[in-house]
C-alpha cells in the first residue's frame, strides 16, 4: 500500500499542529527551541551559520538507504513549509511509543534530512532574498551566499535520491478552469529549455501524482501545477539537472486563511504522503496523471471592488491583492491594486459594491 488512509489523519491532525509557531512570519528564535526540544529518534546539528551568524541546522530522521533531503525559507518570507515540517516532527513524536506503520515505514526505509530554516536573515526582514538581498533560489550556480553553499555542500555529501523543495506562492493563482485558489501547487522541475522527459522528472512526476491523489480527497480542485519553464539559475532546475529528483511544493492561499495556518495542513499531509510513497514504491512508472494536474492560472484577487468611480471619472473594478511588509516592529497586511478594469473573468472570495465609491477613498498602498 502506498497511499495513506485519510481519516484518523484529519481527525488527529490538531494533535499534531504546532502551536508555538503560528502566522506568516517564522524566525530561527520561533523555531530554536523546539529543536532543542527534539530527542530521539531525531538527530540534530548545525550545518553552518547564516550571513548574519544565525545557526542553520539540520535535523536527521531515520535509517534507511533511500535518502531525501527536504529544506524550507529559503524566501525568509515563505514560512509555510516550515511550519508544516515542525507538524511533522509532532506527529513522529506522538507516534514515538506506539508507531504507526507509516512512520515506522518511513524510519525503516529512508533517511530524512531536514532544514527547516535556510534563510534566517531573511525571515526577520521577511524578505525573499538573504542579508546581502540575494534570492537564493536564483543562486544555485554562482553560489555567492553562504547560505546557497551550506545547502549545496550538503546535497553533494548527502547524496539524496529525492529533495523537497518548500515554497509559498502568491494568492494571485487560481486552478485553471475553477473559482478556487491554488491551495497547493507541484512541480517537477525541468532540466533544459524543452522540459525534457527524462528519467529523474518521470520519477518525481510519480511522487507529486501521488501526493496529488491523496489530497484530491481532501481538498478537491484546490491543487494545481506550477510553470515549468526552466530557469537556469533556480535551485530545483539545477539540482533536478544534476540527479537529485526534486519536488517542489507551493504553498498557496485557502478560504479566509492569510496566515496560512490551514494550508499547513495541507502541506504537512502532501509531504507525509510524498515520504510514505517514497519509502514504499520501487517502481516510479505512474507519471503520466502529472499532466493531468491542472495548471495554475492568475485569475484570482483577494477582494475586487465593483464599479468604482476612477480619477477621469469611468467606472472600473479594482482588483486588490494584500501584500504583507514588515513595518515598526510588526507584520502589516496592505491592500495593493493588482488590476483595473471589467474583471468579470477574475475569481475572488470577497466583493464590495458600491454606487457611490471613488477610487481616492480606498486606502491602497501603491494608489
């Protein structure tokens, strides 16, 4: 059996969830001691220091010959992941005395090396890039950051047959053909110009189908594909280059969840699938459901003012998308226009109507 069973999962799940670490913006102090809380069988260790001198560690799970290696906030500001992967560490936990089949699985099969937080400079200023403003996802092949070589030293030594790659994406996507957010959204990074077919994007294609599968019961129409144009200097288009087969996962926005505290849900099931699936399949040939996967598309807003009286005086939607800065001290949510004009083909969970609004009234940061 390679898929997991779906009910005691959603029902423990609040067991699970991490409550010291919560919202958008997730730091090394927020995280530091629950690693230090972490005993056996985990292993912990500090793989390097960031550009700033903050610890970047590693933390170990299991004993098997298949190797995965799994990192999260390599954008400082993309935090979900992180949060989903200390739900994880929860659920191996609570399994510790009576373990599950799928955990002992897991620990049989593979070994597991997690960095939950690549990039802690950049999650204080809740920035993408790092100290120096470099975007370590753009890094892979010149290497200026420290913290690019920390994890790049690690994949050589490693050696992992499978990465896990964890993002965020803006709530700007939407499954194509649907209403809904792109909650969750996959991909299988390509390797060259023409997205080649190799062997190593067949076999992660298998594990996202599989993963796919699974949340389709849980969240139906909420999961989509990412664009697999190939960027020459992206970190899962590279490492997919060199061998190791990376998945990457984007988390996106759910229903009233800006804090992505549900969409963690989501991804700490997608990952325990993806590990179980992993940890249990020898033949990697169920790929070609990857392309039925629908791709993301950009037709979503988070709130779309109707029939609003612009500065010449025409009557426009406004669409707006909420941009998160960090400002004295505190994480502020802004509205920010995204687009204007007859949005009647966009989707959005949050519609305001009025006759008589003008556009000077809304307070809009880049108005």
């Amino acid at each position: 059996m390679t898929t997991l069973n779906t009910d005691n999962l959603l029902a423990d799940y609040p067991i699970f969830f991490e409550e010291g670490l919560k919202g958008r913006r997730i730091l090394f102090d927020n995280i530091e001691p629950l690693i230090k809380n972490l005993s056996a069988p985990f292993k912990k260790e500090i793989l390097g220091y960031s550009e700033n001198n903050i610890p970047i560690y590693k933390i170990t799970l299991g004993n098997g010959k298949t190797k995965i290696l799994v990192w999260s906030q390599m954008h400082g500001n993309e935090s979900t992941g992180t949060k989903a992967l200390f739900d994880f560490f929860n659920y191996v936990k609570k399994q510790k005395k009576n373990t599950s089949i799928y955990i002992k699985t897991i620990i049989e099969n593979c070994t597991i090396e997690f960095i939950p937080l690549l990039n802690p400079d950049g999650a204080i200023l809740f920035t993408r890039e790092n100290a120096h403003k470099i975007d370590l996802n753009r890094d892979a092949v010149e290497q200026k950051a420290i913290e690019s070589r920390i994890l790049c030293r690690e994949l050589e030594r490693f050696n992992p047959s499978f990465c896990f790659n964890l993002h965020d994406q803006r709530s700007v996507f939407n499954i194509k053909g649907t209403s809904n957010p792109a909650t969750i959204s996959f991909l299988a990074p390509s390797e060259d110009k023409n997205r080649s077919l190799t062997k190593g994007r067949k076999e992660t294609m298998s594990v996202i189908v599989a993963m796919n599968n699974f949340l389709q019961k849980i969240i139906p129409n909420h999961i989509g594909r990412y664009t697999d144009e190939f960027y020459p200097t992206a970190t899962g288009d590279n490492f997919q280059k060199l061998g190791y087969n990376t998945v990457l996962i984007e988390c996106g926005h759910y229903k009233n969840d800006y804090d992505r505290d549900i969409t963690r849900k989501f991804n700490f099931l997608a990952l325990l699938q993806g590990f179980y699936y992993i940890a249990t399949t020898t033949n990697y040939a169920n790929y070609k459901d990857y392309f039925n996967i629908p791709n993301n598309d950009m037709l979503f807003l988070d709130k779309i003012y109707k029939n609003v009286k612009m500065p010449n005086n025409k009557i426009q939607d406004v669409g707006i998308q909420y941009v998160f800065k960090y400002h004295n001290h505190k994480l502020e949510k802004e509205e920010h226009v995204e687009k204007i004009g007859d949005l009647t083909n966009y989707h959005t969970s949050s519609i305001i109507k009025s006759k008589n609004l003008c556009f000077n009234q809304l307070k809009l940061s880049n108005s």
